[in-house]
C-alpha cells in the first residue's frame, strides 16, 4: 500500500518534487534482504510518527523516521536474529524479532500512545524550581558528554520557495567536535564531507530583488544547536520568570522529568516555547523540542535591509541518547520558514530544513580532520561530490 501511494504522488509531481518525495522517503518503495523499510504510525489515527527511534537492540545501530513516520534500518548479517525495537517519547516501545519479518513489503508499524498522567511535582531536594532543575539537567548532559570526538552522520537540507522545492542535497558528513565549550565557536567545528548529492531548481521572480535568503543553512554551525546549555539559553533573560511560564512534572513509568515552557501571553516579544524531557536517574536531557508559538509569532517582524523579514515557523527537534552513562547526540532537526517582503509588496516565502542523524560516533584515538579534507563551502549547494549507488540505495 505504500509502495503504491508513494507511486502514485510522483507520476504527478514535477522532476524535482519526485526526487524530494523519494529522498525523503528514505528509499522506502521495496526492501532486499539485509534491510527493512516501512513507516511507523500512530495506532489510532493512524497518522506517521515523526523522529521515532528504530535500532537493534543491544545495540548503538539505528535510524530516526522522517516527518511522514517512514524509515530504512540497514542489518548487519550477524544481527538478522536479533530483536528490533521502535520507540517515541509519549508513546509504548514495540519490539520485533528480525526473523519474522517479510522483505517483500514495507513494514507498517503501529504504536500505542502511552497514556500516563503526569503528576506536576515541586522538586524539594534542594527548593529547586523548574528553570533551575533544567539548568542543572543541562550542566550534566553537557558535562557527560563525549567530546572531542567524530561524528558520522547522515545529513540532508531543502529549500522551498513559495511553496515550491527549489533545492535539496544530502550526504555523509563527519563532524569534528573539539571540547564542548567551544562547540558555539564556528572555527571550531570541521565538517568533512565524504559523499554528497544535491538538486536545484531556480524560480526566477520578478521582484528586483534577490530574496534568496540562502545563507539560513549552515551545516558547519549545526551540532553547536545541540549544545544542551543552547537549549536553555531560549527561555533564559534576566527575570526569566516575568516572560516564561515554567512548569515540571514527572512521568513515573519511563522516569523521566518533563520541564514545560510557555511564554508569557502579555509579554509582546519574541519567545520561545519548550518540552525537555529529563531522564530522572542520569538527569540528562533526553530530547528537547522548542518553536516559536503562533501567539508569539507576530512580534518576530524585523528590518533586514532594504525589505522587512518575519518569522512564520520555527521548530526544533534535539534527541540524545546514552551509553555507559556517556551522552550522545542522536539526531537534530530545525525547521524554519520566513517571510520576506517590502513597501512594493514583493512577498517571497521560503521554508528552511537542516537535518541529521548520527550513524557512529568515534571517541577513542582520534585527530582533527587534514586541511585538504576540510569543507569549505557553507551548504551542500555550493558544492557537491560523487556518491556511491551502493551507499545510496541501502542505507537511511
């Protein structure tokens, strides 16, 4: 049925929104037998779960889905006995065993939303407050972070411009971390680009002006985001408390603290609003997602130039994961749409996607990256390099 929907959307899309489509499918349509491909989905409405976590168990191998729930977990032979699992925060993890599964057909997974009613807690340890629990949570995970180490990573970014894609490119990309208080530091973070592709599509306007806007994605700035110490810097001023609401409560089945943010409704500013799920044990941050809410939207009007600039969306997407009581980065999604117009009414909107997931993460016996190694470019745009079709059709 998948295979079939996703068909059929292509034959009526233009060439580049095919490639899109297909792209951000992660190769779903078929399967070969050291791979599984299907889509993860909310059992009751049967709509995809974005950003679930699919990995062997036992194991730091796995994908994250993409926005439609869909996914591609590539097997090692030696694992092809093993269970799977596929979890989300909010929701009950469902494990499979490899050797029941049809290679035929995409997998269709559902999952039960895990029902719990979060009691709100007022932290008395120490007369915390939930501003301060999360400062704290974020103080470890940075401290129980590795770094300086590698990171091995599937990333991708596109581009539409009033509602058309415009441009898209992915590739494999190794990220050097030095130690983290300089990962805020954009001379400090290399990027080495291994293999890469990418499509553009120019739509020419008739504006007078180039409103382009291109310079939004940065992949050599993107792990900084993941900073845990950036993700209180959203809802951190000086009287935090007059423009934020702060509330904690505590899920006691997963063991995890859940810090709620929203801004204050009187407060004509641009804020932020937040969930920070904390894991209660390690009290590392588990997974963060911040946006801009639409009652705050309307105050992110500014000059830039010769034309004006509002934001229309704002979301990002941080997940971590632990092994050996050492933090990881799991995956990073930002999400951002702008627009951009002026007193002669031009009005051009474009919607901005940087992503990626950690296939590995080298800690042990590692160097900088070599000077000819070093990308140079700031998008994958500027510049791209030959893949291999083998790494292309097998993995996520």
């Amino acid at each position: 049925m998948l295979r079939n929907r996703v068909i059929k959307v292509c034959k009526k899309s233009s060439t580049l929104l095919t490639f899109v489509l297909i792209l951000t499918s992660n190769w779903s349509i078929g399967q070969t037998p050291n791979s599984i491909t299907g889509v993860v989905r909310n059992s009751e409405t049967k709509l995809g779960i974005p950003y679930a976590s699919i990995g062997i168990e036992g194991t730091t191998l796995g994908v994250v889905s993409n926005g439609n729930g869909v996914f591609r977990l590539t097997i090692p032979k030696e694992y092809i006995k093993s269970k799977f699992f596929v979890s989300c925060i909010g929701y009950k993890t469902a494990y499979i065993n490899l050797s029941e599964i049809s290679v035929s057909q995409p997998l269709d997974v559902s999952l039960v939303e895990d029902i719990v009613l979060l009691k709100e807690i007022y932290v008395k340890a120490n007369g915390e407050t939930p501003l301060q629990v999360l400062r704290e949570a974020a103080r470890i995970t940075k401290e129980k972070s590795y770094a300086p180490a590698i990171l091995h990573t599937y990333y991708r970014e596109f581009v539409k411009k009033n509602s058309r894609y415009t441009e898209y490119a992915d590739g494999l990309i190794d990220y050097y971390l030095p130690i983290m208080p300089k990962w805020d530091h954009r001379s400090s973070i290399e990027v080495r680009v291994n293999e890469s592709r990418s499509k553009k599509v120019d739509i020419r306007l008739d504006t007078g002006l180039d409103l382009s806007l291109r310079q939004i994605i940065n992949l050599k700035i993107l792990p900084s985001y993941c900073n845990p110490e950036r993700i209180v810097s959203y809802f951190t001023k000086n009287n935090s408390e007059k423009y934020y609401v702060f509330s904690i409560s505590e899920d006691i089945t997963k063991g995890l603290y859940l810090i709620s943010v929203s801004p204050n409704i009187n407060v004509k500013e641009k804020l932020y609003s937040g969930k920070v799920y904390v894991d209660k044990a390690s009290m590392m941050i588990r997974q963060a997602d911040i946006e801009i809410p639409s009652s705050h939207l309307p105050y992110t009007d500014e000059n830039v130039i010769v034309v004006r600039q509002k934001i229309e969306k704002f979301k990002l997407n941080i997940q971590y994961q632990t092994l050996n009581e050492k933090c990881f980065i799991k995956h990073m999604r930002a999400d951002l749409t702008l627009r951009a117009y002026n007193r002669k009414k031009t009005n051009v909107v474009h919607s901005f996607v940087s992503e990626f997931v950690i296939n590995r993460i080298d800690v042990d016996n590692i160097s900088q990256f070599k000077s000819e190694e070093l990308f140079k470019k700031n998008s994958l745009q500027k510049s791209k390099t030959n893949f291999q079709n083998e790494f292309w059709s097998n993995q996520s």
